[in-house]
C-alpha cells in the first residue's frame, strides 16, 4: 500500500470538515441566533444573507463522509457504530432546518417553521460537537471492530463539547450578521458577537485544560520536550486572535470580526490535529491501519481532483455575485 494515499486523503478529508465546520458553522449559527430577533422581519432579512449560500455549504459534509467511507473504510466501520445515535440526530435535524427553511417562505405563517429552524439548527450543532468530545476521548476498538456500547459518546465532556461548539457557531453567525446585514440585526449581532466570543474563549480554555489531564496521550503531546517549544505559539496567538476580534467588534469593523472567528476556529481544529494525528479513530488506529485499497482511494482522487475545481469556482462565484449587505425590511422572498 502506498504510504503517501491516506496521508493525501487525510489532508482532503480534514479540509472538508474544516471547510464545513466555517461555512456551514454560520448558517447553522443563524439558526441559533433565531430566537433573539424581535419579530419575523427581522428573522427575514437574517434568512436573506445565508439564502444564496446556506445548501452549497454541505457539500463538503457530503465530501467529508464519502471519502471516509472510500478512503478509510475501516475508521468508517468503527465511528458509525460509535456514534449511530448522534450522526442520526444530527442527519435529520440539518434535514428539519432545510426544510423548515424552504417551507418559511411559502408559508403563510412563519412563526413554526422559525421555531423549527432553531430547533434544527441547535440539535445539529450539539450532536456534531457530542461526536467531536467522543472522538477527542477515544473509541474503544478490539481486533479493529467498535467494542463499546451505544451510549458511550454520552458523557459530560461530550456534552460540554456540544455546548461549545453552539458557542462556536454562534460566533460565527453573529459575526456574519455584522458582515452581511444593516439595521438593528447588525447592531444587536455586535452585542452578540462579544457575548459569543467570551462564551467561545471560555469552553476553549476548560477544553484545553480537561483534554490533558484526562487523556494522558494528549498531554505527553503537548507538555513532552521538545514539542513544548514548537507547540507554546498555538494558545498565544489564539489568545492574540480573540484581541484582535474583540477590538474590531469595538471598533464597528464588518468583515474582520467574522474572518478572526474563523480564524479562531482553525486554530482550535489545528489544536485538535496536534493533539490526535495520525490517529483517525483515537488511541488506536492511524490512517495507516484503517486505509482503503489503494485502487479505491486512487479512483476516488481522481475524481475529486476532477469536481473540486467546479465546486469551489461555483463556491467562488455564488460569494462575488451577492457579495454586499442585505438592508433593513428585505425579505428573500
């Protein structure tokens, strides 16, 4: 087996997710913000700048998912049973909020299918930051099957995870918010994006802490000479960052609040592949022990590298062409 094959497809699987956890995580934060509008027309003109771009965002879950199962079957054999729970909920509820969002348009009252674009939005978040705290504490695997039960993933970590990751994508839509809207959504968003990030650099502080005291191959990661040296400049230019997003937040800037939770986002999701790479299922198997055959995973590279460029010119194109904010009492109608 060519030794270069999982590394080349952990590198497209893991900016899949990264890809998807950014953009999918703003429109899901809309969702979350939901319930702070004041009325439905304001909840309109929040629709409004996620509509152009909120279902070509999947995507790269869709590419995330189909190159685990190609790429690495044996991780995929392992995870799903780990996590059936978790991934169904959050399968149906991103369903629940694509519908409730193309009914809330047709439909002559908006007021459920508000509720149930929240409630779509927030049970998607948690499950998906329940998965990440189950993936960070480890899979029990014995003879390279999942050997745990199916209620493992819910431990009290797991569920601070969920919370922080609603934090998280909170950020992300408030900041969004002051980006793409104008009015009293846009005033309320920068309130919200302070309260969001306190909230966000709080979690990633306890994560950070509980991490490796709980799980001693994380701390031997991070605290073991020499990584220490190479490692110290991660947790001080995320704190840099977090300056940075509170001070153009006070300063009324639009974009570079929401490019520096991005950024925060990347430095924590680079945090977790210091702390776990090689390892796809964490403690156990590397990408090395849970890789497909070769001529699969050459098959599917092939035909990503094919599909790739149309769909990140059609990503490209679809963010020039309704670039701009969407002003006070537009609907998207």
């Amino acid at each position: 087996m060519e030794w270069y094959l999982p590394l080349i497809w952990a590198g497209v699987i893991g900016t899949a997710v990264a890809m998807y956890v950014v953009m999918d995580g703003f429109d899901l934060g809309i969702g979350i913000l939901f319930p702070f509008a004041k009325n439905e027309r304001e909840r309109d003109q929040m629709m409004r700048s996620i509509a152009p771009f909120w279902d070509g965002n999947e995507t790269w879950l869709v590419l995330g998912g189909a190159g685990l199962f190609v790429a690495f079957p044996r991780a995929y054999a392992v995870i799903m049973p780990a996590f059936y729970l978790p991934v169904i909920v959050m399968l149906l509820a991103l369903v629940f909020r694509g519908v409730a969002f193309e009914f809330r348009l047709v439909s002559h009252s908006k007021k459920g299918w508000s509720v149930a674009f929240t409630v779509g939005s927030t049970l998607a978040t948690l499950a998906q930051g329940v998965i990440l705290g189950g993936m960070i504490q480890g899979i029990k695997v014995e003879n390279g099957a999942y050997a745990g039960g199916p209620y493992d993933w819910a431990t009290p970590f797991g569920f601070l995870c969920g919370l922080a990751l609603v934090a998280g994508y909170g950020l992300l839509g408030a900041t969004w918010l002051v980006m793409k809207t104008e009015g009293l959504v846009a005033v309320r968003a920068r309130k919200q994006s302070k309260q969001f990030l306190i909230a966000v650099l709080g979690f990633m502080a306890v994560v950070s802490l509980w991490t490796p005291f709980a799980e001693a191959r994380i701390a031997e990661r991070w605290f073991s000479l020499p990584n220490f040296y190479y490692l110290w400049p991660v947790p001080v230019v995320t704190a840099l960052v977090a300056l940075a997003c509170w001070r153009w937040i006070g300063q009324k800037r639009d974009a570079p609040p929401f490019l520096a939770a991005i950024a925060l986002f990347m430095l924590g999701y680079g945090g977790l592949v210091i702390s776990n790479f090689p390892y796809l299922v964490p403690p156990t198997l590397t990408i090395w022990d849970t890789a497909g055959a070769p001529s699969s995973q050459i098959f599917m590279l092939v035909g990503t590298l094919v599909l790739l460029p149309f769909v990140l010119g059609y990503i490209v194109l679809v963010y020039w062409l309704f670039r701009g904010k969407v002003r006070e009492g537009e609907s998207y109608h």
